[in-house]
C-alpha cells in the first residue's frame, strides 16, 4: 500500500501542515453579542507581520475596550479609526455586512456562516465582488470566479486585503523559499510528481512522463485527484 499524497494529509489537517503555532493571533471579527446597538468605532492602534498568515493583521481596539486582530485592507494606517456595524459608512477598512452593502462594493475577509468571524477571501490581494441581492441572499463572486450564495447577516470588510504585490517579487535564493514555507509551516523542499516512486503518486513510476491522462473527474477519490482537475480541454492551443 502505498503512502498517502501530500494534498491528502494537508486536507486532512494534520499537525505538520498546520501553522498556527507560528501565529501571532487569531484573526476574527468580534462576536455579534460584543457589538453595541448602532456603529462601533475603533482605532488601528497595530500593524503585525504574521508569519502564519499572507496578508498583514491590524489590532482594533473599540470604543467599549473590546480589542481585536483581523486582517488589514490595502490603504489602513495606524490611527485610522474604522467603523464595525451595519451602518457603518461605505469606506476602505469598515466591517459591514453583506446585505447593507451595494452591487459592486469590493469585499474581503467573508463570513461563510453567520457569527464565524470570516473564513472566506482572506489572502494578500484577494477581494470579492458583490453581484447582486435579494430577500434572502446575497450572490458574491469570489477571486475564482465562482458565484456563492451567503445570508444578508453575514459580515465582510471593505477593500482589498493587505499585501497585493507580494508575489511579484521573486524568491531568488531557495533558502529565502524555505524559510518563508518554514514560517507558514510547509513541508519545502519536495520532489516533482514524476520522479516518485509508482506507489507515492499517480504520475510516479519508472518515465519521466505522468504516463497517462493528466485530467481526471471532479468527483475522483483523493488519491487519485491529481493533475489537470475537470479540465475543459489541455494541450497547446491551434494558431489560427
């Protein structure tokens, strides 16, 4: 039998693969029950590099005192005071939710279920895009180009999130790469597919080729899920 792929054991969460021990919070919008009746003001007081994480944290601290660590949008300073709350105005860095804001507003930092603090679009330079709304949805393009269905409740911040030009620097040296997938907790250097044994990977064997089909079902089991996924179509495309 052979050993399970390196995208199984990372989907199934084991200790190697996390990066919360490198951390410096977590980054959460406060609960529901924590937000006074109306708009809640805060002020950056921080901006933190999270090893853990792509994009920058900002510590908020309100005005009842309640403090927290969520991720900074493009354009955020320290001293910026921001807004939490469903009348909050229309600005870079303000906590609104779904439903309150206008088709077209650029959104980050998504709540998937209601009350959860944010778990969608959260890496450097990602946004999503309100499409459009009604009674008792609200349809939200993400940075794939899916379109999601998400409740009106749902909280997001305005903007872009932080560090939008970070991969346009290049690694240069391999030690600046393992030491930024060190910080992140990922397991660097690793081989290529195709020079694995038959047993550790699909494409694995004694060629120096996959050997067979790169495309494979969206509905295929795990250990065979690699290589083109769903694909339309592969190859070089025909000049006209």
């Amino acid at each position: 039998m052979g050993k399970r792929l390196k995208t199984q054991r990372r989907g199934a969460g084991s200790p190697i693969y996390a990066a919360t021990m490198n951390g410096v919070a977590d980054a959460k919008y406060i609960n529901y029950s924590e937000i006074e009746a109306g708009v809640q003001r805060g002020e950056i007081i921080e901006l933190l590099n999270d090893p853990g994480r792509s994009s920058v944290l900002a510590q908020v601290v309100y005005e009842s005192g309640k403090s927290e660590y969520v991720i900074a949008a493009e354009g955020m300073f320290v001293g910026k005071v921001i807004e939490h709350g469903e009348g909050a105005t229309l600005e870079i860095g303000n906590v609104k939710t779904l439903g309150s804001c206008p088709e077209g507003c650029p959104i980050f930092n998504i709540e998937k279920f209601e009350g959860d603090g944010g778990s969608l679009v959260r890496s450097s330079g990602m946004y999503g895009l309100i499409m459009t709304k009604d009674a008792k949805s609200v349809y939200v393009k993400m940075p794939s180009g899916v379109i999601i269905s998400l409740r009106p409740q749902n909280r997001a911040t305005i903007g872009i999130a932080s560090g939008g030009g970070r991969k346009d620097k290049p690694y240069v040296k391999a030690g600046k790469r393992y030491f930024a997938m060190k910080g992140k907790h990922k397991k660097y250097p690793y081989p290529r597919a195709i020079a694995m044994n038959a047993l550790n990977h699909p494409f694995g064997g004694a060629n120096h080729h996959p050997g067979k089909s790169k495309s494979t079902s969206r509905h295929a089991a795990p250990g065979r899920k690699v290589g083109d996924i769903a694909s339309s179509r592969t190859g070089r495309r025909k000049k006209n």
